[in-house]
C-alpha cells in the first residue's frame, strides 16, 4: 500500500503532516503539526527493516507516531530538528 495511502488509513489530524525519507542508515518517519513548529521523528535502521520487514516496520511507526500526534508534540529544538526516537535492529 502507498505510504499516504497507509497515513490516511490511521486517521492522523488534518492539522498534522506525516512524511518518510531514506537516509544511508536507515529510514527517517515524521510527523509535525501545520505549522512545522512542533513535531516527532522515529528513526529506523536498516538493520531493523530488514529483520522486522518493511510492512510491519511501517504499521508499528505509523502506529506510534498516531499516538503521539493526538499528544501535545514537543517544540522544534530549532527549525526542521525535532525529538527524534530510534528503533535498531537486534
């Protein structure tokens, strides 16, 4: 299933904007509210997606990263640098 696809399934806010990207190690989710001013990032390692796979890596983040949103998400450190929380592989 497409990423949006699988965003708009969790049912975020509509003040909320979700988005992934690859980096070299690894797989960086974020979710921030409208104004970019507040916002949560899960980094995933490779190694984590490929020993959980990345359907099941997808589900578990989105998951959490739903939870949080419908929390009161901490301020940016400065602009575009949020909480960050990883998940490694074992």
């Amino acid at each position: 299933m497409e990423f949006q696809a699988q965003v708009r399934q969790m049912g975020f806010p509509d003040n909320m904007q979700v988005d992934q990207s690859d980096t070299l190690e690894g797989r960086v989710f974020r979710v921030t509210d409208a104004s970019g001013e507040r916002g949560l990032e899960i980094f995933v390692t490779r190694d984590a997606l490929a020993m959980y796979g990345e359907g099941p890596v997808t589900a578990l983040v989105l998951g959490r990263l739903r939870e949080q949103a419908g929390r009161a998400l901490r301020a940016a450190e400065a602009p575009g640098m949020y909480e960050r929380q990883v998940f490694v592989g074992d």
